[in-house]
C-alpha cells in the first residue's frame, strides 16, 4: 500500500508560481513511475505531467508546456511540480498518483486574473 500526500497549493495570481509537493509513503517510492492530473470544476480529469522512476523521461501536456516543470527526489520520497507563469486556466485541484494507481487526496490551486 502506498500513501500520496500533496501540499502546497493556494492562491497566486496570474503570472505567478507555486511548487507543489506529493510526499509518498512506502519503501517502493523510487520503482514509481509518478503522475500529476489536475480536476477543473465541472470538468475530467486530465493529465498534467509524468516522470520515470530515475527521472530519466517526463512528458508534459502541451498546455503546461513550458510552464511547469515535474521532478522527484527518491530520497525523499516526493514528486514535486514547479508551475510558472500560471493562468486562471490552470485553476483546479491537483492530485499525484504512483502507476496511475495510487492517488492522494489533491490540493487546491486558484490563480486569479
């Protein structure tokens, strides 16, 4: 069993940043591939970004492009998301998942414009 903790969402304004966390519990942290999605209000769930166990691959939706950034520290046990230049489009709440099977409970971002 795995347990996926994010933090660090909040409010930023438009052109603003913020890092995400997602702590990971467990000793098989590091044989993850790791996933972020987000959920906008009345919307699916999408994919934001993706990273290899040895963060040797990671992939992007093409509308965080360029803007956000995924890595980890096996070490720690975390996943992190470096958003920048955020958008009011980038509003919804974030959620990590190992495999695409595990998956912690989200954190919310608002940006502002």
């Amino acid at each position: 069993q795995v347990q996926l903790v994010e933090s660090g969402g909040g409010l930023v304004q438009a052109g603003g940043s913020l890092r995400l966390s997602c702590a990971a519990s467990g000793r098989t942290f590091s044989s993850f591939t790791m996933y972020w999605f987000r959920q906008a209000p009345g919307k699916e769930r999408e994919f934001v970004a993706v990273i290899t166990w040895n963060s040797g691959n990671r992939n992007y939706a093409d509308s965080v492009k360029g803007r956000f950034t995924i890595s980890r520290d096996n070490a720690k046990n975390t996943v992190y998301l470096q958003m920048n230049s955020l958008k009011p489009e980038d509003t919804a709440v974030y959620y990590c998942a190992a495999n695409g099977v595990y998956w912690g409970q989200g954190t919310q971002v608002t940006v502002s414009s």
